[in-house]
C-alpha cells in the first residue's frame, strides 16, 4: 500500500527554518522530519512512497538521491571508472519513493489529484503531511477504513496544549505537564487512509486545499470516516514546536519513534 506525503508547502509559520530548505526537510536530530514519518509507515510494513514536491523540492530529491552516500562510508574513484564502494550499510533502507512535481504553488487538494497516476492498480492509499509526527497505529486506521464505505477515514487527534499546565494545591503547584492535550475535542491528525473514491472530491484547481470544500462535501456525502487516536501527535509548525521536538528526541523520550 503506497504512502502519499505532501512534501510542497512554504512553511511560512516556520521561517527561521524554512527559508532555505523546505519544512518537511526541517531536521529532528540528525534525520528531517519527512524521514521520521516515512521509518513510522515502514514499521508498520508501508514502504512505498509518494512524495508531492513543491517549494525547494530539489531540497528532497537530492537528500533522497543522495541518501545512501551521505550514510554510509564511501570509497571513491576518480579514474574512468568513476565508481562508488560502499563499506557498510549506513541507514540503507528498503524503500521505494517516487518523487513527483505537484507545482510551487499548488494546494493539497490539486497535489493529491496529480499523483493518481502512481497508484498503480491499489484501491486504497495513505496520507500525511509531512510536517507532524505521531505513534498513530497505522494498520488498525487501515483495518476500520476497509471494513467501511468512506472515501477518507482520518486520524482525529487531541491537539496538544500551547502552554504548560499546572496542578494546584493551595499556594503549592503539585504537577506540571510541559505539553498536555486538550482531551475534550479532536482535529484532523492528517494520518489518513483513503480509496480511490476521494479522487470523485478533488476538483481541477491548484488553488483547492483538500480540507475545503473536498472534506466540507465528503461530509456532506457521509464519506469522511475518523479514527480515534488518544496516543501522541505533534506537529511543526512553529520554532517552539522543533525545539521541543529535537529536546525529546535528543533524551530519548520521542513516543513516535516506535522501530
């Protein structure tokens, strides 16, 4: 099953980071975050990928072309022969990823529209943004999409908290949560399972974000499913949010990295 991630926004919000390489390339240790949604799909056995390039996608294209050299030590030869020896496996991986150009400034609905094509024959595919990590069970999504009849089923998340929360006793705080959850509402997690049926709600228009009137008539339609996920969710967006993401990471403590 192929896992489509859209790779083509300008991450204005996040512009310390982003003026010169796109958002999805913005690292959390040593790896872009793009990566660490790709190693979640592929522990759960999805390793086929579709990346919807936009803003510096040759940003993506040259990591991703280059992946294997820039992990691995390298012998190289300057002769005719011009060859590379590779003398370990570095972060080799058993990926495929096809690097598709979906426009500098198209929006999600149309980018998602352009890649139909690489579908192959698979009546069903995966969705993300590649700008949130997540300890989503992707495979459980995937088992209640298919025993229903949506286009779309997405994962519903609690959005975490913008500041810390205090337990208070008295004049005493008796806890604090660095980064709690609204636990009384849900937003579109973005890890989404979908059928080909989602292509009938994507209109011929660059300018069409998939969460208008796409989602607003898959609605309508009772075609837009949810999955209910309590566990982690974290996206990007801001400064803030990549230093608390390297912060964990770096102490070991990332709930996503579950490989």
């Amino acid at each position: 099953m192929k896992v489509v991630i859209l790779c083509g926004g300008k991450g204005t919000r996040l512009r310390e980071e982003t003026e010169y390489r796109p958002k999805p390339m913005v690292p959390i240790g040593e790896y872009p975050i793009v990566w660490h949604i790709m190693k979640t799909y592929a522990s759960y056995g999805h390793k086929e990928f579709i990346l919807c390039l936009g803003y510096k996608g040759d940003y993506i294209r040259n990591y991703f072309a280059n992946y294997r050299f820039n992990t691995s030590d390298t012998t190289i030869r300057l002769d005719q022969d011009g060859s590379l020896e590779f003398h370990n496996p570095g972060q080799g991986l058993d990926w495929s990823i096809t690097l598709a150009e979906t426009g500098q400034e198209s929006m999600t609905a149309y980018r998602i529209k352009l890649i139909e094509k690489y579908l192959g024959e698979d009546q069903t595919f995966l969705l993300t943004y590649g700008d949130g990590v997540s300890n989503v069970d992707v495979n459980a999504a995937i088992t209640q999409h298919e025993n229903s009849d949506y286009a779309c089923t997405l994962a519903a998340v609690h959005p975490p908290g913008r500041f810390g929360e205090l337990g208070i006793s008295g004049s005493g705080v008796t806890s604090f949560n660095e980064k709690p959850q609204t636990e009384a509402s849900y937003i579109n997690g973005g890890y989404m399972v979908c059928n080909r049926d989602i292509f009938n709600y994507l209109p011929e228009d660059p300018g069409m974000m998939l969460e208008q009137s796409p989602m607003r008539d898959m609605v309508k339609d009772g075609k837009l499913g949810v999955f209910k996920h309590g566990g982690f969710w974290q996206p990007m967006d801001t400064y803030a949010e990549f230093t608390y993401l390297n912060r964990i990471w770096n102490e070991n403590q990332a709930p996503w990295k579950i490989w």
